[in-house]
C-alpha cells in the first residue's frame, strides 16, 4: 500500500479527527480512503453521464446527416399536435 503525506485545512483535520473519536472509523487513514473512494464514485458517475449525453448527442447528429429531422417554427403548436404539454 503506497504512503502519501496530505495537508489538511483545520476544518477538515478536525472532522478526519471527529470520525476517529466517533468509532466509525479506527484511524485518519480509513477516513481519508472513504473520501477517495465517495470522490471517485462521484467522478465515475459523471463520467458515465457524460458518455451517455454524447451517445445521445451522436443519435442527433446521425439523425440530422440522414435527414431525418423536421424543421418546427412554433415549439408550442408542434408539442400540442403530439399530445404533449410543456414541462411533462
């Protein structure tokens, strides 16, 4: 297991301390690997996201090159001719 040295602002040293003295965790090391792997979590998610808005965005694109698209001048009549509402 690799070794790091972190610096830590008093505010987050305090809480890595307040985790320790609660018992949840038994030392600064279980706590700063449970924020790692809470922030690649969050990071993983967002790359995931992101690969399906481009996924989405290609099926758009693909979808204009085949010219498969209509051309609508009022948002609001189009939607009410489909049976749909704004905002649903």
């Amino acid at each position: 297991m690799a070794t790091r040295n972190v610096n830590l602002t008093d505010t987050l040293d305090a809480f890595v301390e307040e985790r320790v003295s609660s018992g949840d965790y038994q030392n600064a090391s279980e706590v700063m690997r449970a924020g790692l792997r809470l922030l690649k979590a969050e990071e993983d998610e967002r790359a995931a996201k992101l690969a399906s808005l481009n996924a989405a965005i290609q099926v758009g694109i693909d979808a204009i090159e085949r010219g498969d698209f209509e051309v609508v001048d009022d948002v609001e009549t189009w939607m009410v001719a489909r049976g749909r509402r704004r905002g649903a």
